[in-house]
C-alpha cells in the first residue's frame, strides 16, 4: 500500500490546476495514477485516496449495506456524492480538481497537501494556519485516545 508522507505547498494555476506533489506522483508511478476526491466528513478539506485504496473502502461499506432497506440506500447515495476522480498529467503532475469542491473548502490561490500515511489532505493554505492544529489539544487528544500507553 502506498504511503503519503509529507507536506507541500501548491498554488491553483489559471486555468484552475494544481500541482500534484513530486514526492507523491513518484508514489504513483508503475501503477493506475488515479486518485478519488470526496470531502473530509469532520474538517474542512478535501481527502484524496488512491484508486485502489478507495475501491477496496467503497467495496466493504456496499457490501455491508442492504439495499433494498431505504436508509442504507439514502446513505449510499449521500456516500457516492461529490466524489471526483483526478490524475496528474505526465509531464507536469497537473490535476484539476472541481471548482466547487476547491470553493467548499475555501481555497483562493495557496493550497496544502499533507501526507497522512493512506491519503493525502488538501487544505486551503489560511485555513489550515488559522486551525492551529500542532498546539497543545494535541497532546490532550493523545491521551484522550490512548491514555497511559
């Protein structure tokens, strides 16, 4: 399984591209270079997994639903929605995201892609600064978690 490790800065072109990160299209290459997008359910930014990775998610969330049941088919219906499938272009890593789903999340110009081990998050460059993640609630959200490990 591919592993997305790192965090790099990106601006949208204008004609409404981005740069996919070296480091990660490296990752790609030899295999299908395609990645989904669909927006994070908690924080504001977009998730972008692999084509594989997403198969296999999406794969045991259908299987596990009945669909003649009309709230497991409402849920499927709501967990297909707003879903994009990307792929940077060989000569310069280009994607080209949906506008919308760049709007949803706020990004104006400076974008973020962070590594998180099976995806990578998109995050509007202002928005990411002003969450201040790396603070002191991380330290809290540890414990909170794992306890006295």
């Amino acid at each position: 399984m591919i592993k997305f490790i790192g965090t790099y800065s990106a601006r949208i072109d204008d004609r409404g591209r981005l740069v996919f990160p070296v480091s990660f299209k490296n990752l790609l290459e030899g295999g299908d270079c395609r990645l989904v997008v669909k927006k994070d359910l908690f924080a504001p930014c977009l998730n972008l997994f692999t084509y594989e990775l997403w198969s296999e998610e999406s794969d045991k969330i259908r299987n596990s639903l009945n669909f003649f049941n009309p709230k497991h088919s409402l849920f499927w219906r709501c967990y297909m929605n707003g879903r994009a499938v990307v792929e940077p272009d060989a000569k310069f890593g280009r994607i080209n995201i949906p506008g919308q789903m760049l709007d949803e999340i706020g990004v104006n110009k400076e974008v973020l892609f962070i590594g998180c081990d099976h995806k990578v998050e998109l995050w509007a460059k202002e928005r990411w600064e002003a969450e201040n993640f790396l603070n002191g609630d991380y330290t809290t959200l540890a414990s909170e978690i794992f306890g006295n490990i």
